[in-house]
C-alpha cells in the first residue's frame, strides 16, 4: 500500500471490499432463504462480483502492481466452488434417438407474434424450426393464436377463469400429469410422464417465485429500495419453501427424469444447490459462453436444464433471439 498512489489506495479498498463480498458469497448454496432471507438477495449480485473483480485483476497487471493478487486468489477459490461464470467450449453432438427438450419463459406470449429480420419471423416460428421433441413454457398464457403442433400436451392455468399457468407440448404419448397447485401465488410446478421408445421419462416444469424485477422500469438503486429489497427477500423465502415441496414429490421418482424451467434465481443460490443436487446441469455438461437467460445489464442465468446422473448431454444451446424478456435453452438428451 506505500507505494500506491492515493487513488489506487481508493480503488484497492474498493477491490478489498468487493473481494470479501465475493468470498462470502461461495457461501449462498448452503443457507435456505429461511434462515437468513437477506443473505439470499446476493445470489443475484455474483456474476456482477465476478465480473468486478476480473476488472480489477486486468487493471493491477497493466499497472504492474501485486495487488492483483488479492481478486485472483479469490477467483481461483471460486473456481473450485462454483459452478461456471462462463464456459470456453461445449458440445455439439447428437444421435437419432436424442430427446430433444426446449425449455422458455414466454412473457404470455406478448412478443411472439413481433416480425424480425431472421429467417424467424416470430416467436412461433423460431420454435417451429428448432423442432424439440419437448417444448417447456413458463408464464404460457391460453389465447387463440398459439400456434403449436404437437400431439400431445398438458397445460395448467392458475385456475379455470384464468388464461395464465404452465404448459408442456411433446411428440411422445404423455401418460400421466399433475400440478403442485401453489397458493397464493401465479407461480407453480407441473409434470408430465411420456413413453419414448420403452422408456418413461419424466418431465418437470419449474417457475419458482417471482421476484418482480422489472429490468426496462426499475433497478436495485431506484429511491424505494426498502419497497424493492422486501419484496425480493419475500420472494426468495417463498422459493425456498417450493423448492422443498418440489424435492419431497421429486424423491419418489426413481427412472429418467429432466428438470427444466425458471427457476428465479441464480446458479449461486441455495435453490439451485438444492435443485441440481445428484442431477447433471446441461449448460455446465455441454454449453458455451455465459450461457445469459434473462435480459438484464449483466449475465443472469436463471432458466436451467437438469437431468439424472445417467443421462448424457450430447448439446446444449441458449439462444440469442428475443421474443421475450427471457432466452429459450435446449437440450439434446440421451440415456
């Protein structure tokens, strides 16, 4: 610290700080929301940590300085806890018999029908020219122009007044289906069985609570913060108590499964620990890039892919088209 300047004292107490911050945080995967709901609102701020702190690396090396030293050592220790920021390479296989499954928060379908300068001119179309064998949607909204062919589907609304709810469409016979039926809330759970070949595989449909962000409207610096950060603590607090309902109903299915959906929150949160336990996350087996599922000013990856430890992820693909304020992710599976 004698030999800095006084503004590179300033930037390494700042870089101090942020570093602690990003220490603690490895921490999250293994405190509910429960216990402590405001430790849980961090999860969110990890990838903008990580992304801070590498900037303050690249800043110490081209000043020469040691104090590089400090981010990298708490980097690499993330390293070894973390799953990862960002993926160099991934997979690009397939076989025949893959299970092909697109997993999408929709937005109620508010921006499906916008025409692009792709060879997608909109929402229905990009799905249609992916062809998954199975199509996942959070925040479906029932109305006349869904334009969807597959034979086979199970959708859920809140209620039977409401257009709102859950949906899964799939070329393969759906055999059985059910819905956790979450009170007081828009948010929910469904599944489906369907019979590929001789195999039962079963489906999940997460969207964990919501936390309400706005990402056009409003920011975690807006005036009424307190308003904002209660919220979200709320929030988190309730996806602790899905996520535990979700694994008790989770533990009695013993074959092929997949877990999809948006899950809210981040790969950093004890949700998604929880979640993805003795379960492979499909981005990290065979992604590439950040792998960015929401449209905000940093890389959220809050939509997830899960299968069974037996499965094989052969390719794993998050897109870039908007059509809502989320991104699709895909996944080619096999046993």
């Amino acid at each position: 610290m004698k030999n800095l300047s006084f503004v590179d004292k300033i930037l390494y107490l700042v870089n101090s700080l942020l570093a602690t911050v990003l220490l603690l945080s490895y921490f999250l995967p293994f405190v509910s929301p429960n216990t402590i709901p405001i430790f849980a609102v961090l999860s969110l701020f990890v990838p903008f940590l990580i992304i801070l702190n590498l900037l303050f690396v690249i800043y110490w090396l081209i000043t020469l300085k040691k104090q590089f030293f400090l981010s990298i050592i708490i980097l690499v220790i993330g390293w070894f806890f973390l799953p990862p920021f960002y993926k160099m390479s991934g997979k690009n296989s397939s076989l025949n018999n893959d299970l092909k499954v697109m997993s999408y928060n929709v937005k109620t379908f508010d921006l499906f029908d916008n025409k692009k300068d792709t060879l997608e001119k909109n929402g229905f179309a990009f799905i249609k020219y992916q062809n998954p064998d199975v199509l996942v949607l959070q925040e479906f909204y029932q109305k006349k122009k869904i334009n969807l062919t597959f034979p086979y589907k199970y959708i859920k609304t809140k209620n039977a007044k409401s257009k709102f709810g859950l949906a899964i469409y799939s070329k393969f016979k759906i055999i059985n289906s059910g819905s956790f039926n979450f009170k007081e809330t828009a948010n929910n759970i469904i599944f489906v069985d369907i019979v590929k070949q001789k195999d039962t595989i079963r489906l999940y449909n997460l969207h964990l609570q919501s936390l309400k962000i706005r990402p056009n409207e409003e920011n975690f610096g807006q005036e009424n913060s307190e308003k904002l950060l209660k919220r979200v603590t709320n929030s988190f607090q309730k996806q602790g108590s899905q996520t535990a309902k979700f694994l008790e109903h989770e533990q009695q299915w013993k074959g092929k499964k997949v877990v999809c959906g948006d899950f809210n929150n981040t790969a950093y949160s004890w949700v998604y620990n929880k979640i993805s336990k003795d379960k492979k996350d499909a981005f990290i087996e065979a992604g590439k890039g950040f792998g960015k599922t929401f449209e905000y000013k940093f890389p959220l990856r809050i939509d997830f892919i899960l299968t069974d430890t037996n499965a094989i992820i052969n390719q794993f693909s998050t897109f870039s088209e908007k059509f809502s304020d989320h991104y699709a992710v895909q996944a080619k599976i096999n046993w």
